[in-house]
C-alpha cells in the first residue's frame, strides 16, 4: 500500500484480535502515514501503517542485554572463582546458580541467577537470559 485509503473505505487487514485477515473500515487519518481502523467483525481498533520508503538497514549490530562494562568485571571474577570444566549448554539442560557453561555461541559462561525455566547467564561480552531445563 502506498497512500492510505480514504476514510469510511473498507480495507482487507490483519485483525490483531481475530488474528487473520478481515475487512476493515477507515475510521480516521492519524497522520499522513497511518489511519485507525476497525474490524467488521469483532468491532476491534486496529492501526494501519503504511511501509517506510527507507530501505532496512542490513548488517545494523544487534543490541544485547548488556549493563555497561560491570559485567566484565564480574565475568573474570566468576572465572577465577570457578573450578572444573564448564558444562555444555542445552536448553533440555537444568543449571543451577553458579554454574559454568559453554555456549556454542557465547562461549564460557556463569549462571548468576535461576527462575523457573530462565536463567541470567554472565558471558565475557553480554549478561544474557537464557532458557534451560526445558524437556
């Protein structure tokens, strides 16, 4: 879609609540780029948005859950502390505080924190949620 549809028209959508496609009246322009809308069906409000003319940025860097430098600090003392060899990670895989770990893509790691089927796992670039546990 290139321009937004003239209001009172009846677009086809994906509904956010019904969850497929349906057709959809125009209520209103939000701006020159999105308009409100409404399912026919479940009466639902719904934003359409029309795509950027800008192209994706390919290659952008990838933010990870890091907190500043602290985890760095925080990883070299784990790693002098610990003692034996890291387990593997797997996700089927249950840890508990303190463990060590190898990520195949992370690399060496420390469990700092267990909840449930997520754990918080210091690598030396990133403090990273990771699952765990799972059969």
């Amino acid at each position: 879609m290139k321009e937004l549809p003239a209001v009172a028209k009846k677009v086809f959508y994906p509904c956010k609540k019904c969850g497929i496609d349906r057709y959809q009246v125009v209520m209103a322009h939000v701006n020159s780029r999105s308009a409100k809308l409404e399912c026919e069906v479940c009466k639902t409000k719904n934003t359409l948005k029309l795509e950027s003319d800008k192209p994706a940025r390919a290659g952008a860097p990838r933010k990870t859950t890091s907190r500043g430098a602290a985890h760095v600090a925080r990883w070299q003392e784990l790693r002098e502390k610990s003692s034996g060899s890291p387990t593997p990670y797997n996700m089927k895989t249950a840890f508990n505080a303190g463990a060590a770990l190898e990520h195949p893509k992370f690399g060496l790691g420390f469990v700092t924190m267990v909840s449930g089927q997520t754990m918080q796992v210091v690598f030396e670039d990133a403090e990273r949620a990771l699952v765990h546990g799972r059969s």
